[in-house]
C-alpha cells in the first residue's frame, strides 16, 4: 500500500476554496480503483493547516493517480498555500490494528 499526505496552509481567505477543491476530490478519489481511504483534516491554531490524506492500494494505482487530471486539482490547492506544501508518500508494508496495542500493553510492566 502507499499513503500520501500533503499539509497546506492556505492563503487568507482561501481556506474554503482550498476545502471546496479537496472536496471536490475526495468522492472521485474513493471512487477510484485501488483507492482505499481519502481524508481531510483540519488543524486548528494560528496557522490552521488542512492535511489531505490518500491510501492507495499499490504504487501503480496511485501514480496512475498521480497523472490523472483529477490531480490537477490537488495541484491547484497546493498553489493556494502561504508557504510550500508538505508532502510525504509512504509505502506501507505491514498494517496492524488493536492487536498490536493489545500485545504491547499485556507485556508491559507497569
């Protein structure tokens, strides 16, 4: 699997046209095949960062992604920032739930 996260801070006045575009992404994306999750967040504070969030099934499927035009408008957003966006891609190899918080609390010594 591969997650991409992107943290933009948006110009003043341009948050909710940042918001509105993401949004405009999110349904395609999760309609996309190999897309298993689209989020978006917002921070709160002085800066109010908006992270946008994507797990994709395989690197293939997320570059195709990548180069489709529904991307563009991720691309758009980004250029409403005050300052240049994060941006991270991940490749995920193993994924682990409440097992892990389990095995790890029922052997720590407390």
């Amino acid at each position: 699997m591969m997650l991409a996260m992107m943290k933009i801070v948006p110009s003043p006045g341009k948050r909710q046209e940042t918001l509105d575009i993401l949004l405009s992404v999110k349904g395609p994306a999760l309609a996309t095949p190999g897309c298993r999750a689209c989020s978006i967040f917002e921070e709160q504070g002085d800066e109010q960062t908006i992270a946008y969030i994507e797990l994709w099934q395989s690197p293939a499927e997320m570059y195709r992604h990548i180069r489709s035009s529904l991307y563009s408008r991720i691309l758009e957003a980004m250029e409403l920032s005050t300052s240049k966006p994060e941006i991270c891609f991940h490749t995920v190899l193993r994924t682990e739930g409440m097992e892990l918080i389990e095995s790890l609390r029922s052997t720590s010594t407390m």
